[in-house]
C-alpha cells in the first residue's frame, strides 16, 4: 500500500562454503580474535561468527576450546623462542642478564604472546611434547650447570629469575590494562598532602621517595633486582 513502511529483513551473514575451513584457518582467525579483544574473549561461538561457520564446524578439528588453546599455546611458545637471542660465548652472569632482558622485552612488546605465556597461569604450562621449548630451557640450565652450580642451586636459580621477570611483567601489563601508566611514580610531586601526610607519619617513605613508582616495576627497578640475583649466587659457586 502507498506509504506503509515495509519492515526490513534483517542480513544474513553469508556462510563460508563447505570445505573451506581447516584447521590454519581457525588457529589464524583464533590469534586474531585475541589480538582484536583478548585471549580471555576467545570462544567458539565468537570464532564459529567470525569464522562465517556454524559453531559445530570447529569441533571437527578441534574437539574443545581446551584443544584448541593447548594448540595455540604450543604455537605461542614456538613464536616466543623463535625471537628469544642465543648470547653464546658469554660469562654466565652477563648470558642471563641479556637473557632475562630479552625474555622481559619480548613479553612487553607481544600482547598475545605475554597473555598466553604469563597472564594466563592456568594455561599456560608447557609441556614435554614442545620439544623446542624443552630443549631451550635445557640448554639454559646447561649454562649454570657448566659454569659450576650444583644441579639445586642451578634449578632453582634459573627459576628465581624467571618467575622473577614473569612477575614484573605481569605488573606491567595489569597496569597497562587498568589504563594507567605503570611507570608513574607511586608519591607524584605535584600532590602537597600527600606529600606532608608522608613526612610527618612515614619519615622511611620521604627519604626514598624519589625512587618509588606504581608497580615497582620499570626497567631499572628490574635490572636492579636482577643484578641482586647475580651477584648473590656469585656465593653459590664451588
């Protein structure tokens, strides 16, 4: 009739034809999903929409989100090794200052790769069957080995220092996922009561008030407590 309004049909999103979906596919579509959003948004129906597939085509290649993010791991791992230098030929201590550094750069320069390998804890074990992980850290702990330590102290070193920089990490990405700048310092200048709240009740905290930032985690912080490890299993060698 002249002048009704016709409603108009919602679209459709146009499905992939069959066949057209096989697991690069998915795993490629999966990382961008956690690249546009975050690896904590990645599900099967948001993939399956993106996708243009019904959510049952993922299970034909991957029979859980379980799967699929163990397989994604494995890759994530492979990618992180993959641009994690070899300081060959260096003294131990200056091969795990480079290293820790280069390990710590990585994560706060690759979202995905820190997501997967640092904030999400419950996922993020590697497992035996990575062999390119396995013979990395392997070659890692050879270096302490070779250099003197007993098999303990060489563990648990190597163990210090990386849960060590993971941790510092971790700060630095919860800051920058709040929205606030992780390196702001924790007592800005420009805030007078809280300036004369610290000196007359916390006269500790006004003396080293220069050196305090939000997450007592910038990059000098961190070399700082780095260096403290070194040097204090210096103490541990035969």
């Amino acid at each position: 009739m002249p002048g009704s309004e016709v409603a108009a049909k919602p679209l459709r999103r146009k499905r992939n034809p069959r066949g057209s979906l096989n697991p690069e596919i998915i795993l490629a579509e999966a990382f961008k999903l956690c690249k546009d959003e975050s690896v904590e948004d990645l599900s099967m129906p948001k993939l399956a929409k993106r996708l243009g597939v019904g959510v049952t085509s993922l299970y034909w290649y991957f029979h859980s989100k379980e799967e699929l993010l163990g397989t994604m791991l494995n890759q994530i791992a492979d990618e992180y090794l993959s641009l994690l230098p070899d300081h060959e030929g260096l003294a131990w201590d200056e091969h795990f200052r480079r290293y820790f550094n280069d390990m710590r750069r990585i994560f706060l320069t690759h979202d995905v790769i820190c997501d997967f390998l640092i904030m999400r804890t419950h996922v993020s074990m590697i497992g035996a069957d990575n062999t390119i992980f396995m013979d990395r850290l392997s070659k890692e702990v050879a270096i302490l080995l070779d250099a003197g330590f007993e098999p303990e102290v060489a563990t648990r070193a190597y163990q210090a220092m990386s849960v060590y920089t993971s941790g510092t990490v971790q700060k630095v990405r919860l800051a920058e996922l709040a929205g606030y700048d992780p390196n702001r310092k924790m007592f800005p200048d420009s805030d007078t009561a809280t300036e004369d709240k610290i000196d007359a009740s916390y006269p500790a905290l006004r003396t080293t008030h220069d050196y305090w930032n939000s997450t007592y985690s910038t990059w000098t912080d961190f070399n700082f407590g780095l260096s403290m490890i070194l040097d204090g299993l210096h103490s541990h060698l035969k």
